[in-house]
C-alpha cells in the first residue's frame, strides 16, 4: 500500500502536488541606505567639525510577477517559517 503511494500507484500523492506550484518572478530590495553629510562651511557655522545624517531600510521592497503581498515570496507562505521582519534605522554623526 505504501510502495503504491509513493510509486504513482492509484492514489498516488504526487499527481497533486502542482496544486501548489507556482510561477512567480520577483525581486527583493534587501537594504537600501541613504546619506548627508552637511557642507564644511555649514558645520563650521554650527561650531562643529561634521554632521552627517542617514537613513536604512531593511527588507523594505518586494516587486513581483505574480507577488499579492499577503506572503513573503522566499518562504511561499510557509506557516512554520519566521517572517522577514522590515526595518528602518536612523543615524546621526557628529565630530567636534
């Protein structure tokens, strides 16, 4: 009975499996990060040798084919998988 259910017997398992498969193209933008530092002049105005100010994003993008957004794509949907968390972080120097 089992040798039939793995082997294309009668009721074999696998003729059901493409249910499930999918053609799907998508892209990731896994981080991304953005940048300023102040002009010299305008630091030296602040009595400050530089300033500079960034931004991160992580996980913030998915473009797709056939992507809906109700699930992350490098998982399928999978339940038991932890999810992709997305971030942003903020970052400010300062060199006196």
């Amino acid at each position: 009975m089992s040798y039939s259910w793995y082997s294309g017997g009668k009721h074999a398992v696998y003729d059901y499996l493409d249910l499930w498969a999918r053609e799907m193209s998508w892209m990731r933008i896994s981080s991304i990060r953005l940048g300023y530092t102040l002009p010299e002049s305008a630091a030296k105005k602040l009595h400050i040798d530089q300033l500079r100010l960034s931004i991160e994003g992580r996980n913030s993008f998915v473009f797709g084919s056939d992507y809906e957004g109700y699930f992350d794509p490098e998982t399928y949907g999978n339940p038991f998988v932890q999810p992709i968390s997305r971030s942003i972080s903020l970052g400010l120097q300062v060199l006196f």
